[in-house]
C-alpha cells in the first residue's frame, strides 16, 4: 500500500509540474491532458481544491464552454458539487454552480420568485433519496400495508409530476432528475425481491413513473441512481455514520461517481459532441501486427491476448449504433489489414462499419485531415485511439484540435476507456443517429457515381433527390433540436436552441419550425434540414436556415428556401428577412441570400414575396409537402 501511495503522489507531482509548464507556455491542450490524468489518478477532495486555485484565474482562457447549473437537493451534495466543478476543467467547461438550501427542493421548484428561479439555470440537478421522499418506503416498510404503500406510491408520484410542471413553467433550462434507490438491506429479506407490493416493487414502481413523464416531456433526463448504486455495489456506496452526522448517505468513493455521472449528463447538453473515432488497428483493434503475424496470426478470440480487443471492438460496434461514426488509420499494407477486416471469423466489425478508411504508410496526423475532409466534419469533433505512445503524441502536437485518448500497452482498460469518453454521451439516440454509419456508406456510393458521371449537373439529375417537408412531432422536435446545437458549416445564424426551446416555437402562432428530410436512389439521408420563422404582420423572418453538411453541394438548401417562400406567401407576407451572423465555421453559406436574389438593407437581407421568379426549384429535386391550412382555417 505504502508503494501504491508513494506512485499516486509521484504521478501527481508529475502531473502538477507538467501542467504548470504548459499553462506558462499557455499549450492548454496539455494542460487538459495531464489534468485528465491527473484525476485518473486521485479524484479527491484535495485534488478539487488545488485544480481550482489554479485553473480559476485563467478560466476565461482555457475553458471553450461555460453552463450555470442549479442544484436542488435532499442531501449534503457540497462534497459532490467541488468535484464537479473542478473535474469539468479536464473538458475544459466551465460550471457556475448555484446551491438550493438543504432539503428546500419542493418550496425552490414551487415559488415562482426563489432565488433559484432567479439563477435561471441552463441545467438543473434535481438530487432525490428515497429515504428523504419516501421515507416509509425505506424504513419500517414491514409493517406497512398494501393499502398504505399503493397511497404512499400515489403521493410519491403526484408530487414528482407536480414539481415537474412547475419547473416546466418557469423555466426553459434542462432538469436531471435522480430517481430513487433502493436500500442496501431489504425490510423482508429475501423475500421482497419479486413480490408485488414489495419495498423494491413500490420504488420501481415510482422510477417507472419517472421514466414515462421523462419520455413525454421535452428536456427532462434521468441519473439512473438505482443502477448506479447497484454498479458501483451497495454495501461500498452507502455510509450510514456520515448519514447520521453530515446527512451526506455516501462513502468518499461514491462521491467522485456520482460527480462523474453529473458531469456525463452536463457535458452531454453542453459540450460539442464528437462524432468521428479514428481507430488504429494493429494491437488495437486486434492483438498482434498483421504485417508480420499475418492473417492467422492475430487474436481476437477469447484467450488473454483476444478478448481485450474483442471487447473494444465491441465497445466500437456500440458507438456505431448510437451514431459515432468509425473510421480506420492505421499503417499497413491495405490488402493484408483489408482482408482480416473482411473475412477473419473472430472479428465483430466489418467494412459497412466504417465511414472512411487510411491504410497506408502517411503520418497519422495527414489522415485525419484527409479524414475530416471526405467526411466533411470539423477536425476538432474527431477522437483518436492509437496504442502506439508516439503516435498519440504527434497526432497531439500536429492537431491539437483532436481528442487523443490516453491508453497505454494494456489493451484490457480499452473498451471502458472509449465507453467513458464524455464526447459520445447522448441524451438521446435519434433514429438518425442509430442510421448515421449506414448513411456515411450511401455517401460513398455518391462518390463513385459523381466520379463516373461526365458533369455536375448529370450527376445530380440521376441521383433522383427526394426533398420532404414535415412538420415535426413530438418525436422529431429532439432531431432538430439537435441539428440546431450541432450544426455549424451551412448555418446562418448558428443560434442554438434547446428541445424545449424549439417545441415552444412549433407551438407559437407566430413562429413556424420546419424540417426537411432528403432521399435519393442510394438510400434515405434522414432529416438533415431545420428552418424556424418568425412571423410579423406584414413579413417573415428566417430566424434560423441550417443543413447537415452531408447534403451540401446538392442545392437542398434552394429547395428548402423555395418553401419558405411559399409558406411566407401563404400567410400574405410582403417580404422575407433573412440574416447571416459569420462564425468561424459557416462561411460556406456566407453568400446564400445573395445568391438568390435578396437585397441587404438596414442590417439584414431582404427578399420581396412577388419575387419569387428569382428563387427556382432545383430540376433535380422534387419537393414533398404535407397538406397546408391557411391560418384562420380549419
């Protein structure tokens, strides 16, 4: 132990000292990876206090994002919150905590003028324990009887849905909710698991609640507390002797998860996603070096060698299906490395997998950039995992923008390594996502047919393009939403919105949300298009025009703008408004209202309704539309 102790406070002076030197030399690419592992090595309290002395006077500088988070509570959560805060610097978020008074969450939520009302915070925390809210449901449950726990369940449950409607009406932010967990020890031994009315069946019975009121309303998660405890075990997470003196239910252990799981869900609202993993193949994706093993040689099987890099594979295969898309950089011989991903019986991934490939003998950091390239995304949305340690460093001095993995040789911590990187957190998994790998595959199909067709213009005559407009549901509203806070190449005013946000605008008489989905013969593209107006007695404005830079260069974009004419027309609009707000990433759409015949004046672009001449259907597309209804008609 003493050896153990004597390597966690070498490690952590090295990391100090590293970090310091990169924040001199103000490289805050490395002051982001010695902190990470850093905390790897010691999420403690003392580690907390020093991350903050020394990252808070240069926050401004090295954090890419901030986030007000309230958190209301039932219990000591203090010790929970200073690891928050401190850890979020390894993302490079900056978190403005506010912190509701102990066991005041009910009165917060229920008075319009509380000064967490008045924090008006982006995320809220909601930090239940079952034995605060439903005491009876953990303590003497014995003695209860069925009639007392069907009303005790009842009244759980009605005060959870009343705190959720009043949070819902005055505030617009995102709220996680903790859902109840159950006790270490069951009242009726075991006898209570599985038995209708039993302690565990009325807590169930509440987070079931909590997990349908969370499905029917927009910007509401859940922080499974129940599967929390029971991965972490239940006997290391509760401490009873702290309960009783500082009202905190946890060991010091448990604290640093729990912060950990708060700041997946933050990170996951607030945080850029990543969307591309870049994987290396050799003693990565399978044990040994194809080049010099060869095709028999390799291990992917269930020995020691194999499993580690089965399980990642498997990890990837998970990752493809929540919409990370896969792609390949390794250096080797493309047919030998080709064909162990085509045909060796032990592997889990396959060639429809993978969005790109780089198997040849260039730096791994001109792959990338080649990578970003083909599939249109920013470099900075890309995550590199690569055994080889000088590989990791080049491709972090060459681009600093990539997130590199920090693993070692020991190929056995590699699936959770990936499965517990922030970047790939979603709060929800849209069918699209789920469909994103098998979509980045018709694309290359596009590829090859734009390079065999003799000019533009034929090529996209025979790609029979597709363009539907649909008034998004319930279910679509998290798509767009989404596309709102991700979307940066062709969007003009890069406003972001949240899902709650947006689903008060398709319910407002004078605001209208549009998205457009685009199919082709190669396969559906899914909704790749938002647009969002807001109407004035006698114009339209476009407060948003974004497209998903999979469809860019195939002039969806006029399509959707001929729509929004109509609809303007439709509502006896004058004149449309339109205004592009550069950032550092949408210059591709800088021109676009000039192109189609709008006039700047007074600070925007204007285009009169009786013009529409001026903007024509590409002969390319056919639009779909849902049936219109006048307004003041039914």
């Amino acid at each position: 132990m003493e050896v153990n102790h004597f390597d966690k406070r070498a490690r952590l002076a090295e990391c100090k000292s590293q970090i310091a030197a990169a924040l001199n030399d103000q490289n805050f690419s490395e002051v982001q990876l010695w902190l990470a592992r850093a905390w790897d090595a010691d999420p403690s309290a003392a580690l907390s206090a020093w991350t903050k002395r020394t990252l808070d006077p240069v926050r401004d500088d090295f954090c890419l994002a901030g986030i007000k988070v309230a958190f209301l509570r039932a219990y000591t959560i203090e010790p929970a919150v200073a690891l928050l805060t401190a850890s979020a610097y390894t993302q490079r978020l900056r978190i403005d905590p506010f912190l509701g008074q102990f066991n005041t969450y009910a009165q917060e939520l229920l008075t319009p003028g509380s000064d967490y009302h008045r924090f008006e915070a982006d995320v809220t925390i909601l930090a239940l324990l079952t034995r605060v809210v439903a005491p009876e449901l953990w303590d003497g449950f014995a003695s209860r009887t069925e009639s007392d726990t069907e009303k005790i369940v009842d009244r759980v449950c009605n005060e959870l849905g009343t705190l959720m409607d009043h949070f819902r009406k005055h505030n617009s932010g995102y709220m996680v909710i903790h859902n109840l967990e159950p006790p270490p020890l069951l009242c009726l031994g075991i006898g209570d698991p599985g038995r209708p009315g039993g302690q565990r069946d009325c807590i169930q019975r509440i987070n079931q609640f909590l997990r349908c009121e969370i499905d029917r309303r927009p910007g509401f998660c859940l922080l499974d507390m129940e599967h929390l405890v029971y991965g972490f075990g239940a006997s290391r997470w509760y401490d009873e002797q702290r309960w009783q003196t500082i009202r905190l239910p946890m060991a010091s252990d448990a604290v640093a998860v729990l912060a950990k799981h708060w700041l997946k869900h933050i990170g996951a609202l607030s945080l850029p996603a990543k969307k591309v993993l870049v994987v290396d193949l050799d003693n990565t994706m399978w044990h040994g070096v194809v080049g010099e093993d060869g095709y028999d040689g390799i291990r992917l099987d269930d020995s020691p060698a194999g499993q580690p890099h089965r399980k990642l594979q498997q990890a990837l295969l998970d990752l493809h299906h929540r919409g990370v898309l896969l792609a390949i950089c390794s250096k080797n011989n493309h047919a030998d490395a080709w064909q162990v991903i085509q045909q060796h019986p032990d592997m889990l991934l396959r060639p429809e997998h993978f969005a790109a490939v780089r198997i040849n003998w260039e730096n791994k950091s001109s792959n990338l950039q080649s990578l970003a390239a083909e599939l249109n995304v920013g470099i900075d949305s890309f995550v590199f995992l690569d055994d080889n340690p000088v590989e990791q460093q080049q491709v972090r001095h060459a681009l600093p923008q990539v997130r590199v993995l920090d693993v070692g040789k020991d190929a056995s911590g590699y699936s959770a390594i990936v499965r517990d990187e922030i970047g790939f957190e979603r709060r929800w998994v849209s069918q699209d996502d789920q469909n994103r790998g098998r979509m980045y595959a018709q694309q290359r199909s596009r590829r090859d047919a734009q390079a065999e067709s003799s000019d533009l213009e034929t090529y996209l005559h025979s790609l029979e393009t597709v363009v539907e407009r649909i008034d998004p549901d319930a279910a679509m509203l998290e798509r767009v939403a989404q596309l709102t806070q991700k979307t940066n190449q062709f969007n003009l005013t890069t406003r972001r919105y949240s899902i709650q946000q947006i689903n008060e605008l398709s319910r407002a008489n004078e605001s209208e949300v549009l998205a457009f989905q685009v199919s082709d013969r190669f396969g559906d593209s899914g909704i790749v298009g938002v647009a969002i107006l807001r109407f004035e007695p006698d114009g339209c404005e476009i407060d948003s025009l974004l497209m998903s830079c999979r469809v860019i260069g195939r002039n969806i974009e006029t399509a959707m703008l001929t729509e929004i004419i109509d609809i303007a027309r439709l509502r006896s609009c004058e004149r449309i408004i339109g205004r592009y707000i550069p950032t550092a990433k949408n210059s591709p759409c800088a021109d676009f209202y000039d192109q189609h015949g709008f006039v700047f004046a007074n600070g925007a672009w204007e285009l009169n309704c009786g013009q529409r001449s001026s903007v024509e259907m590409p002969a390319w597309i056919k639009m779909r539309v849902p049936p219109v209804t006048p307004p003041g008609q039914t």
